[in-house]
C-alpha cells in the first residue's frame, strides 16, 4: 500500500510540475504576443500571432486547465480588436497593390495552376468553414499520408460562402464575377445558395483565362455521406485525371445547424469541444479514407477552405430595412444604423470590389465577436445566437486560413 502511495504522489506531482511549466511558457507567449502587437505587425505579422494563438489552443485542449483556457479566451479577443482595426485600416489597400497577403481570388493560380504546369495530377479540396485550429487538429493525419507544406493565406470580406468560394474559384472578386458573369450572380438576399451553384463553370473559364489548356475536369460537392462513398467509388478512375475538384461542406453545415439545434449546442459548447469533433469527424469521415486512397497515387493534393468561423458572444444593435441581409455577421443594405466601435462599413462597397443591389447600398461587417441584432427582437435573437459559430465578418479566425500541399511520400 505505501508504494501504491508513493506512486500516486508521483503522479500528481508530475501532473503539477507539468501545469506550472506550461503556465510558465504560457505567461512568455501572451508578454511576447503583446510586444508583437505593440509593434504594429503587417499582415505577415498578423499570420504569425494567429498561428501561435491557434497552436496554444491545441496544446492547452491537452491539460484542460480552466484559468489558462480563460486566459487564452481573453488574449484572443483582445488580439481580435487590434487585429479588426488593422484590417480595416489596410483591407481597401491590398486589393490594389502587389504588396499584400495572398488572397481567396490567388489560390488556384499560385497553387494549383503550377502544379499542372508541372504535369503533376491535383486533387484541389475546399473543406467548407474550416478554421486554422481545426485544420491543425487534421495536420498530424495527413502528415502520416503525404509531405505536406501548410501556408496561409486571408479570406476577402465578406467571409462567407459566396463571395469567399466564388472568389476562389473565379479568380476574381465579387463584383467582377457580377460584371463578367451577370447570369452566375443572382442579387437576391434569399438566394445565396445558388450563386454558388456555378463554380465549376467559373473554375474552367479562371484556368483558361490563365493560359492554361485544361481538356475537363471534375468537380463534386459532398453534402452527404452518399456523396462521399460516390467519391470513394471513382477514385481509382481518376488516377489519370489532370484536376479533380472536391468540396465538402461538413464543417459549414455543423456550424449552421448548431445554432438551430439544442443538442448540438450542448455537444459542441465552446472551440475545444469544436476541434475534438472536428476530429471525430475527420477519422470517420470519407475524406480520410478519399485522402487514403489518394495518397497511394503519384498526385499532389491541395487542401484548403473558403472562410472560418468565430463563437460569437456579444450582441450589436443595427437597424435596417426589409431589404437588409439576414445574416448575422454582415449586412447588406441602405440606411443602416450600426454601432460604430463594433463594426465596419464599406460606403462604396464597388471600391472593395463588391456588388450592390443599388447606388445608396453598403455593407456592414461584425468585428471581434460581435453579431448583429435588430432591437425589436434584440432578446430572441440573442438567446438563439449567443455563443454559436458564425462567418462574414472581421476576425482572425474566419480571414486567416490554411493552405496545405500535400505531396507523395518520397
């Protein structure tokens, strides 16, 4: 009995020494990540303390220490603030000027376009709504499968689906997609869905635009595990295919539903439980046995999402019209009454290169963790958004984003 004893005080003495450690390392990250954000970081910068903000949280989802987790809560708001200002201040910028992060409308011509240059096959997938901390809950698996090269690059505004993915895919942004392909861009608030219906049309005429001469390509969208076993069925069939297109929208639709379903909410209440789903879902998912089946064929894999996600936890009043948006995290729409310290409008929203329904429209983005609400349902609407993961506006966790080349095992 003394020795079983003596063992258990080992044990919880380990145990202790390991949190004062970590809490040690810890009190440096957050004095380094404000001597950072001190110095005014360019968007490189930014990448770099959201890339540590994201590591700390998996490293701390392991002890599961409520203080350091309340503590991390705190650092990543405070982050988020000085990294919404800058954003604002430098967003209109980058879309005229060479020096800039690399952005939704870049990604096939630096990533994929090179590969097929190189006579390479591609496999291009878009994990819809996948934030940096739940690819990086992914990177140890597909490190076992592939050499893998993980980038980052900044979601355009609004970080939401249509614009985001279309941009993607078009190689464009929003406004030019109207202007080039009117019948591709429906402006309608109740119609989201459907400009994203397009996108294999917009990749094909992106990838001719850039010289390339591309005979087909496919392009699945898996909304169902159906529609992953069709994928597990054919990839063996597409061994000689030059480009080969899969977008799940798993991740996108977990958020969605979670803010309509009680268990969900229960099950997923805050960013660790969303990572430790993330991957549940991953290992039993078709894409791991898809990113299985591929990695025994001699083609380069590009894995990647349009926009993540934010738990939003503090509510915004705007007033708008019957024309306004419904969404949460941005609004479209004239004569919109916000509050100026929780968000950011675009007044020409065509100089941001994005479209408007008419000449008086702007577009207003949520920053940090805000979401907006309409005083006449202020209270309804915050018992049913509170604490739900939403997308479209101005955080790191829905702007920055990975990138990840994964190639055949040398």
């Amino acid at each position: 009995p003394s020795q079983i004893i003596i063992a258990i005080k080992k044990i919880f003495q380990a145990d202790e020494i390991k949190h004062n450690k970590i809490g040690s390392q810890y009190a440096e990250f957050t004095a380094e990540i404000s001597r950072e954000i001190f110095s005014s970081p360019n968007w490189e910068g930014w990448m770099n303390i959201y890339k540590q903000i994201s590591r700390w949280s998996l490293r701390l989802d392991e002890i599961n220490d409520d203080t350091l987790m309340q503590m991390h809560f705190i650092e990543n708001r405070n982050s988020n603030a000085e990294f919404a200002d800058y954003v604002v201040k430098n967003y209109k910028e980058w879309l005229n000027s060479d020096d800039r992060p690399t952005l939704s409308f870049d990604l096939i011509s630096k990533y994929v376009i090179p590969q097929l240059e190189m006579n390479s096959p591609v496999y291009f997938i878009v994990l819809d709504c996948m934030r940096l901390d739940q690819y990086y809950v992914l990177e140890p698996f597909l490190n076992e499968l592939f050499d893998v090269q993980t980038d980052l690059y900044y979601s355009i505004l609004p970080t939401a689906t249509p614009y985001s993915r279309n941009a993607i895919f078009s190689g464009l942004l929003p406004n030019d997609i109207a202007k080039n392909f009117p019948e591709y861009w429906v402006e309608s608030s109740d119609l989201d869905n459907s400009r994203n219906r397009n996108e294999h049309q917009l990749l094909e005429a992106h990838i001719e635009d850039m010289g390339y001469r591309l005979e087909k390509s496919k392009y699945i969208k898996i909304f169902n595990i159906e529609e992953g076993t069709y994928v597990l069925r054919k990839i063996d069939n597409w061994v000689n295919e030059k480009l080969v297109v899969l977008v799940y929208n798993f991740l996108d639709l977990l958020a969605h539903h979670r803010s309509r379903s009680q268990i969900l909410k229960e099950t997923i209440p805050d960013e660790s439980a969303l990572r430790a789903f993330t991957k549940h879902w991953f290992l039993h998912s078709t894409l791991y046995s898809a990113l299985k089946m591929i990695s025994k064929q001699k083609a380069t894999v590009i894995i990647t999402t349009d926009h993540g996600s934010i738990r939003v936890n503090r509510a915004s009043q705007l007033i708008g019209d019957k024309e306004t948006t419904t969404t949460i995290r941005y609004k479209q729409g004239k004569n919109l009454s916000y509050n100026e310290k929780h968000a950011f409008c675009m007044k020409n929203p065509q100089e941001y290169g994005l479209p408007v329904r008419n000449i008086v429209d702007n577009y207003v983005f949520a920053k940090d963790d805000y979401y907006f609400v309409y005083p006449n349902m202020f209270h309804q609407y915050q018992k049913q958004f509170n604490g739900t993961f939403q997308h479209g506006g101005i955080s790191m966790e829905e702007m920055i984003l990975p990138v990840a080349i994964c190639s055949p095992k040398k």
